[in-house]
C-alpha cells in the first residue's frame, strides 16, 4: 500500500471490507433460513398427510428442530449485523482522530488572515503613517484648546501602542473621527495638497472602519465554530477513551500505532486489528449476557454517529462561514482605496477554500454518518 494514500481511502477501505465480510456472511445465513424455511413447510405437508402417529410424531421433531435451528440462525444473523455495525463504529471513531483536527485548513489560514488584517489596518497602507502622526501632533498641540481633541487624545493613550494600529472600530472611533475631520478643516485652503490628503485619509480610515465592521460579524461566528470544535474535540476523547478501554487498548499504543503513525500499511493494519477487537467484543457481551447484551453495543454506536453527524455539521458552517468573506470582499473591491487590497485576498481566499473542499466534504460526511449502520 503507498504512503500517498489519505486517511479517507484508508478508512473506506476497511469499512468497504467490512460490508463485504457481512454481506457473505448474510447470505450464507440468508440461505441458510431459506432452507430452513422450505423444510418447515415441506414437514408440514408431510404431518398433515402421515396417518401413522409415530410418523407424525417423528416429523414433529423433525419440526420443532428446524424451527429452533432457524431461530439461531436469526440470532446469529443479529450478531452478525452487530459486529459489523461495531466495527465501523469503531473504524470512523478511530478515524476521526485525524479528521478532526483540520491542520491542513488551519495552516492553510495562516497567510490569509495575516493579509485580511492588514487589510484592517490602515497603518499598513501607503502615506498613512505619516499622516496619523500629523494627527497625533495636532492632538497633542491643541487638546487643550478643545474638549473633543482632549477627548481624542486621552482616548489614543487609553488605546495603547498607536504605531501599529489604529482603533476604527468601537466606541472610541466615532470621536476619533470627529477629530481627525477638525484636523482636516484646521489645514485651511492654502495647502490644498495636505488637505486633499487628509480628506483622503479620513475616508481611508472610515471605509476601514465600515470593512472591520463587516468582518466582525464573520469572526464571532468562528469564535462559535471554534468552542464548538473544541468542545466536540472534548467529546470525542472521552468517547475514544470509553472504546479503547472495552477494547482493552492502551491509549498510548493508540496514538504511537496509529495517530502518530505515518506508514499507511501500519495504519490499516492497525484498523483491521481494531476492527477484529470489535467483533469479539460484540460475541463476548452476547455470551456474558444473552438478554441485554445490545444496550451497551448500541449506545456507543450512536454516540459515534452523533459524533460524526455534529462533526459534518460543523464543516458545514465553517464552509458557510467561508462563503461570507466572498460576499463581503464584492461589497469592497472595486473601492479605489482598499480595492487592490480585497482581490488580493480574494485569491487567498479561493486557495483557502480550495484546500478546505479537498479536505472535508460536508454533505458526504453527514450523509454518511446517517447511514453508516445496516438495519437488520
């Protein structure tokens, strides 16, 4: 097997192998209950027509045999779906031990979201700089003469560090506004340059300001997606834990053999061992408790497909939530200022999702979780 091959073709292959084992095996006993079947019938046409009562008697056994033969065969044909349907359990909660920490995506992010904030931030853009320390001049030199410079000023040292950044957002930025416009004004008519560059730069700073404004609502909802990783993450462990210790596997074996392993072939053969302990483990319960051995089987099943179906739910909002930044950059891209800025990010933004669509298939990921057991 090729190191190349990903953690999805590794997993479908032993969930594919998987059905194909329970598929024989049903139709052998499928076969088997149909025999069973044309043997009932044909001793009930025989009892009816035998007149000799220890034939009939004879056949009654016969019967009764059959029935109970066929009885067990059902049965085993319950355990069968069980074992089958605990092994994928327990292939897909192994598996997502690497799907649920999307490195890939997030190392993807790292150049876009160091673009989309200097996008953010006016201080990144040509001329501003020297502009804002202008403006901080005229605020020192005149504050005292006006309460609104004052304010500004005060408001600046209660920011922090200025040389980096500006605050265009929040409360503080509406006075910061006001000032910067009576700093425009106090040019006068003489220096028409300066005074077209400051008018420039106080429409830079708002058109930032309203851009920053936007894109916080895209961010609070991956600070929602982010606690819901991190709790679905919390989830998962405690999940994987229970499996691994009915399982009888050590967590550490787990993460040396398979998280951490990056041979292919020793990762399958990891899960087809895995797969195996499943199986037992379904036969042991059945044979320790014959009358409520499927509660525990059961509900570790679903609490892997619940599991899996918030998992699918979640891509589906970081995709959603990707989608976002697209409508915003069509609002601002043509915009003379800031424009250039946007189609830069708009191509970062189409490798981002590029890189998350090879990675995670949101629909597919839930369709499969809602189908991943046989119904017997």
């Amino acid at each position: 097997m090729p190191d190349s091959i990903n953690d999805k073709d590794l997993k479908e292959r032993v969930l594919s192998e998987i059905q194909q084992s329970l598929d024989n095996r049903s139709k052998i006993l499928d076969a088997t209950i149909t025999k069973l079947d044309a043997k009932v019938n044909a001793l009930d046409v025989s009892i009816n027509e035998t007149k000799d009562a220890k034939e009939k008697a004879d056949k009654l056994f016969l019967r009764v045999q059959a029935l109970e033969d066929r009885q067990k065969t059902l049965e085993e044909n319950e355990l069968n779906i069980y074992q089958a349907n605990f092994q994928s359990a327990v292939v897909n909660l192994a598996s997502m031990e690497r799907e649920i920490k999307p490195l890939v995506l997030f190392n993807a992010t790292q150049d876009f979201y160091a673009k989309l904030n200097e996008a953010s931030n006016p201080m990144t853009y040509p001329g501003y700089k020297e502009w804002f320390d202008g403006f901080k001049d005229y605020l020192k030199k005149n504050k005292k003469q006006e309460s609104l410079l004052t304010l500004s000023s005060n408001l600046l040292t209660f920011a922090g560090n200025t040389t980096q950044y500006v605050p265009v957002v929040g409360p503080i930025s509406s006075v910061l506004f006001a000032s910067m416009s009576t700093y425009v004004t106090s040019i006068g008519r003489k220096d028409k340059t300066l005074r077209l560059q400051g008018e420039k730069m106080v429409g830079l700073t708002m058109k930032i300001s309203q851009f920053s404004y936007d894109k916080g609502e895209i961010e609070h909802e991956w600070q929602l997606i982010t606690a819901e990783l991190q709790n679905l993450q919390d989830v998962y462990q405690k999940s994987l834990s229970g499996s691994l210790g009915v399982l009888k596997i050590d967590q550490n074996d787990f993460l040396a053999n398979f998280s951490k392993e990056s041979d292919a072939e020793k990762r399958y053969q990891y899960l087809t061992d895995l797969r195996q302990r499943a199986s037992n483990y379904v036969a042991a319960q059945k044979g320790n408790n014959s009358k409520d051995w499927k509660a525990s089987v059961y509900y570790r099943m679903m609490e892997v497909q619940s599991l899996k179906m918030r998992f699918g739910q979640l891509t589906f909002r970081i995709s959603e939530n990707l989608m976002r930044y697209s409508d915003l950059f069509k609002k601002y891209k043509s915009d003379e200022q800031i424009g250039a800025r946007i189609v830069d990010l708009e191509a970062k933004l189409s490798t981002l999702k590029d890189t998350f669509d090879k990675a995670f298939e949101p629909l597919e990921y839930v369709n499969s979780a809602s189908r991943m057991y046989k119904v017997g």
